[in-house]
C-alpha cells in the first residue's frame, strides 16, 4: 500500500518540476510563481526560496553533488544557486569568506586603540 506522508504547500502557482537531492534529504521544485523551493524530505518544511527569476521557473535540478542548483526560467535566464546542507554549514561558509571588524569595545579590550 501507498500513501503520501507529506504534502509541500508554499507556491503560489503550479508547480513545474520536483526531484530530489542525490542523497534523498531534500526535495527541489519548480513554480509557475517565479521561484524554485528546497524542502526537507524527511519533515515536508520548507528550508529556502530562491527567488531572482523574472518569469516561470520552469526547471530545477541539483548537480550531482547536491550542493548547488541549476533553474532555468522562461525570462531567458539560467541561474546557479549554491546551497547548504544546514544552517550551520552556511553560517560557516559566511565565517570563510567575510572578515569580520572588530566593534570599538572589542579594539579597547584587545589594546588596539
């Protein structure tokens, strides 16, 4: 027997296309809405929205890795979204590449001034 376990509400027109990541955590889709979704598999939440297209999106794919995404909309535009597998790796990636500045208490704690 068969029966659905979740259902991933959240677009605002039809949906075009859905798949999963390759390692089956996360679900993709497509909509009519000018957006592409990622939900976790495993709940049906919703974890991102990738909005920039000016019209349909009408194709979303993950590459073989998972952790980027490829649309293709009707605005004649082809986008590539990297993605995360958590909000920690995110805010990890975030750390990497952004330096941060000290606030002016942190240069007087740390003698700087």
């Amino acid at each position: 027997m068969i029966r659905e376990r979740y259902v991933l509400r959240g677009h605002e027109d039809h949906v075009w296309s859905a798949g999963f990541d390759p390692g089956g955590a996360r679900v993709l889709t497509a909509s009519e809405d000018h957006t592409a979704r990622l939900w976790g598999a495993a709940t049906g939440a919703e974890l991102a929205v990738l909005r920039g297209h000016e019209h349909v999106v009408r194709s979303a794919v993950f590459d073989p890795s998972g952790g980027r995404v490829l649309t293709a909309s009707g605005d004649h535009t082809t986008r590539i979204w990297r993605v995360f597998p958590s909000v920690a790796a995110l805010v990890e990636h975030a750390r990497a590449i952004m330096p941060r500045a000290l606030t002016p208490a942190q240069r007087k704690q740390f003698f700087l001034d």
